[in-house]
C-alpha cells in the first residue's frame, strides 16, 4: 500500500449533515479510487485503540467523545504519493485556515469538528487500514 494508498474517515459531524457524497466526489475529482469503505459507528474502546498515538495529548478525551457521537465512514483511497496528496486536498486542520476549495474549508464546521481524518503517513496509513479492513477488503 505504502506510497499509493491511504486511509481517511469522513467524521461524524460531516456523516450526519449528509457531506459525505459530496466529499466523496471530491476526493475522487483529485483522482483518488475508492478501494475500500465501511460505515460504522465507533465504540469507546475503538475510538480510544485508533488514536492511542495522542493518548497523552490534552484534546484526547474531546477527540474520542467526538469519534464516537455518530457514524462514521472510514475508506481506503489510492492514487500516486496518496498520503500527501490527501493531506493537500482536504486543507488545514482548522477549517479557517484551510486553502479555499480544500475539503475541511468547505464542510468542515469548526478545527474540533473538521469533518475528515487523513493519515499522516505511509506507514501511518498502513496501520490505519488494517485498523478498519482486512487484507482482503483493500484490493
């Protein structure tokens, strides 16, 4: 997967204001193919094990309250140089100081609710989809 594919998570605030075609759409104009996708509603514990890297951070609590208020759409994406293309095209954390066009800019409500969750990383993305899909969901 590494180079090529990533994972990101339409979050539930964008899930439940009915953003995720629309983003969905988007992703897939800056070229990148759905490989995988599921919709689910996260648990405490499934919450607390994706984020454990910020574990220590002071927005933890908040992150997994958040991640587990609704549902949720994890996907695997693919496309050349998938991670850092991905991080472009949905902009920056916070909604007002993303690029114009940029996914979080135009369906993202506020830095906590940002609508998307990109991996930050090829090898983050690795871990990250094996989290949600098997092997054989991501061919």
């Amino acid at each position: 997967m590494a180079g090529t594919r990533t994972l990101t998570i339409i979050k539930p605030d964008a899930f439940a204001a009915g953003k995720t075609g629309k983003i969905i759409a988007h992703l897939e104009g800056a070229g990148f193919k759905l490989r995988a996708a599921r919709v689910l509603h996260l648990t405490q514990a499934q919450a607390e094990a994706f984020y454990a890297v910020h574990r220590e951070r002071p927005f933890f609590a908040s992150l997994t309250r958040f991640m587990t208020s609704g549902t949720c759409m994890p996907m695997v994406l693919e496309r050349p140089d998938a991670v850092s293309t991905l991080r472009s095209v949905i902009g920056a954390t916070d909604p007002a100081e993303a690029a114009a066009g940029t996914v979080r800019k135009l369906y993202a409500e506020s830095k906590e609710r940002n609508a998307i969750h990109a991996s930050d990383s090829d090898e983050n993305a690795d871990r990250e989809a094996a989290f949600f899909f098997a092997e054989a969901d991501r061919i």
